[in-house]
C-alpha cells in the first residue's frame, strides 16, 4: 500500500512518538467483524449456533470478531438477518448514543445501514427511527439492510439535511452523523479510499459536515443527544470540528464522556485551538486496538429555552385517509381498513397490528406510531413494508417475512443450514416438497429467510431475484 505523501507527513507530525507504530499498522492485516441483530436473537442464542471463530469486540457487546474464512456473508445465517458484517471500529457510535424504545432517532447519513440497524435493536420496534441518506444509489442499500434486518419502525428517505430541517425541527431525541470524511480509516481496508482523499481531502469534507451540524441542531429537542462520528483521524473534521460547533452554540451544548473499552481512548486535548478538553470524546487508533480506527463525540443539548432558537414545531398528519394513516388495533381493524390485508394476516399470521396502517397506491405499511407529515419528500421507505393488493388478492412482501419471527407464521417449513434445501431456497429454485397449501414461510433453523407457495408437492420459490445466492 502506497500512503500520499502529505497524508504522511501531516500523521507524523501529528503523532509525534506514536507515528512509527501508527504507519506500521498500514501493513498488518485488517480486521473483520460481525455484530449479533438482537432483534431477531440474542447474543447468547447466537454464540450457540454460529459456525464462527468468533471473538468479542470490547466496546460492542453484540460485536465480534471473525476470522476471514469464516465468510460469514455467504451463511443462510446473514440471510435470514441474524447478524450485520460491520468494521469493528465502526460499532462504537451506535452501542454509546444510548438509544432507547420509544423514542423519535434520526441517523442522517445512515447508508449502507450499519448503525441504523443497530440502533434499531436497541429500540425494540418501538417510536420512530427515521433513517437517511442523500445518495439515491446507497438508499437501495440501505432500504435493503433495514428489511434484511427486520426492522418494523423505520422510514427511510432521500434527502439532503437542510429539507429535512425544514419539516423536523426540534423533532429528533437522538441523532446519529455518521459524518462524509476524508475516510483515512479505510485506507487498510479500502484502497480506492486512497483515491477518494487524494481527490476531496479534507478541506471540502470540512464544509459537508458543518452544513450538517447545523441543520442538525435545528431538528434536535432540547435536552436531546447528537452522537458525530467518521472514520478519519484529521483533527480538522474530528475535535476542530465539535470545537467549532460548540463555539458557535455557545452555552447550548455539553460534551458528554463517552465509555472506554478495549483500549479506546479519548479525543485529543492538545489539538484543541480553544482549550477545550476532548478527553470524554472516543479515538479508536489502528496502532493501539483491533480496528480500523474511528472517531467519536456525544454532545446533549441543553434543556432550557434561552438555549435554542426553534419552538416545537409538530409535523404529525392527522389520520384521515389511507395514504396518512388509520390507526387500528387487532385483526378486526385491519379488516375494516383492507379486507384483503385482514384476511392475509389471519389466515397466514399469528400477528397482531397495532398502530398505524397506510397505504401507498397498491402498496400496504404499518408503523407503531403516528406518520409525520412527509409531502415534499422522497421517502424510500414507507414504513414496515407489508405487501401489496391487487387483482391476485394481497400478495405479502419479502419485508414482512424476514421481519417476523417463526412463530408468527402459521405455516412453515424450516431447514438445516447445512442442508442442500435451504441452498436451493436461496437461489430461487422450486422446492420439492409436500405441505398444507398456500403461502409458507421458509426457514432456516427456525429463522424465516421468505416466503414459498405450496402447490401439491412443490414449494414454488417466492425468494427475491434481487437477493438470491449466486452459488
């Protein structure tokens, strides 16, 4: 790996004694992690079952390292959504923002989806959890995770923060930014990441994020929490950059400590212009811990009203039509707002909807809460994806049945991992195989991977084209 010559020098002279150590870590080999999704099993059940070489990452305790044999992304275990292939470093924002049920979270530059499927167990489906990212390409990825991932009360949208300013202010009680960075913490793992900063640096990454914070201030409660993040080691879009922020907000914010684990250490103090003191920030060096190497600051804002500049500014639609939502409660409801929804779910499912059901031409969502006002937005995604009618009936989504547990479904039929059967199911292919007619729920172990229809003695594959094993 060739290093640029200015990153070179500006980390030496930066490091000072540390630097030899720090530039000897570009030549070892990387790290590979996986974190456990709690929303589907728990972490315990995992570690009984996974066919891993798997070690603990300290400041995740859902994370893990694996070995890079293990390939875990091609195991019916990552298509059933039991686990997130993440860099390990980069767990350390969400398993510190303190997400909790029930509360409105943003995560503003969520793709490919890492952190917003993490902060996303620790939610429970419960409140809302808005996921963003200005990237029409990347959203694919990230509405694709948040399914994966069964996730039931996430929206996800497509817009730049300063439309979303506009509509959420003073709306969010914690707000992820996974901050665009000049990225020198993939240099190890990515080497067009090279490329990238050779050609951004850190100079047009620095105006990114602060037209971020500032639009971010504008949609956080008082008394709510941002959690910046990147994976860069620059002091300019790390501490420079919280120095900034907080002397522009003066008396609004405080920066709160962050845990150490594993080595993790704080922000640092002497590259402060202001004399302010970084230890609570987190810095995950390459040199000193198991990662690629992040950054971390946790600031709340202040709950007082001389503090913020914005009065609650409700977004909520009142219920009224199907494209804003009804709120339903138990089987009998959902009949009245889609017989065919209705009958689906009680023939097919052990569920019970509460919440809001909408409808967006032929396609059906649900949320637990009620739906903030979205008109003007790109929103990839509506809510808990639940299927589709039309002349055929109700034709249930893929998102609803990898969102569901196996005894949510009233027919299933569940495979081995190991078995030839459920590599088949993956890859699209007709199953042989008698059962009760309709649609079934096809696991693995007893975690749903999708739906098949039963046909006398053959299960008619319903997998997506979009996700199937290649081989």
């Amino acid at each position: 790996m060739k290093l640029p010559i200015e990153f070179v020098e500006k980390m030496q002279g930066l490091m000072g004694d540390e630097f030899a150590s720090y530039l000897e870590s570009y030549i070892k080999p990387r790290f590979y992690g996986l974190r456990v999704n709690t929303l589907k099993i728990s972490v315990e059940e995992f570690l009984k079952i996974a066919p891993f070489h798997l070690e603990p990452v300290p400041w995740a305790r859902d994370g893990f390292y694996y070995q890079e044999g293990d390939n875990p992304g091609r195991h019916p275990y990552y298509y059933a959504g039991l686990y997130y292939i993440q860099e390990p470093s980069a767990m350390l924002p969400g398993a510190v923002i303190g997400v909790k049920p029930g509360e409105r979270v943003l995560d503003l530059c969520a793709a490919p989806g890492g952190k917003t499927v993490q902060m996303a167990a620790q939610m429970k489906g419960q409140g809302l959890l808005v996921a963003n990212d200005i990237n029409s390409d990347r959203v694919k990825a990230l509405v694709k995770n948040v399914e994966l991932a069964g996730v039931r009360n996430a929206l996800v949208l497509n817009e730049p923060p300063d439309k979303l300013a506009a509509r959420f202010q003073n709306y969010f009680d914690r707000i992820m930014v996974d901050a665009p960075c000049s990225g020198e913490g993939m240099f190890r793992k990515d080497e067009d990441a090279i490329k990238s900063w050779e050609k951004f640096k850190c100079e047009k990454c620095c105006g990114m994020q602060w037209n971020i914070l500032e639009k971010v201030d504008m949609m956080l409660k008082p008394g709510g929490v941002i959690l910046y993040s990147t994976c860069t080691f620059s002091p300019e879009e790390d501490e420079l950059m919280i120095e900034r922020f907080m002397d522009e907000h003066k008396g609004m914010y405080e920066l709160l400590e962050i845990p150490k684990a594993g080595s993790v250490e704080g922000g640092r103090t002497q590259w402060s212009k202001g004399g302010y003191n970084f230890d609570k920030a987190a810095r995950l060096w390459p040199h000193k811990l198991n990662g690629e190497g992040h950054f971390a600051a946790l600031l709340q804002k202040k709950d007082s009203s001389e503090n913020f500049l914005y009065q609650e500014n409700p977004v909520y639609v009142k219920p009224g039509d199907r494209s804003q939502g009804i709120k339903v409660s138990g089987i009998k409801e959902v009949k009245e707002f889609n017989p065919l929804l209705g009958g689906f779910m009680e023939n097919n499912t052990n569920l019970d909807l509460n919440g809001y059901l909408f409808q967006k031409g032929v396609n059906l969502y649900h949320l637990p809460v009620e739906i903030p006002d979205l008109s003007g937005l790109k929103v990839a995604k509506f809510g808990w994806y639940l299927g589709e009618t039309g002349n055929k009936g109700f034709v249930p989504s893929h998102s609803l049945a990898v969102s569901m547990s196996k005894s949510e479904m009233k027919n299933t039929i569940s495979f081995e991992s190991n078995s030839r059967d459920v590599n088949s199911y993956l890859k699209g292919e007709t199953l042989i195989v008698s059962g009760e007619k309709g649609y079934t729920g096809v696991c693995v172990d007893n975690f749903p991977l999708g739906w098949a229809k039963q046909t006398g003695d053959m299960l008619k594959n319903l997998y997506p084209k979009g996700w199937r094993k290649m081989s």
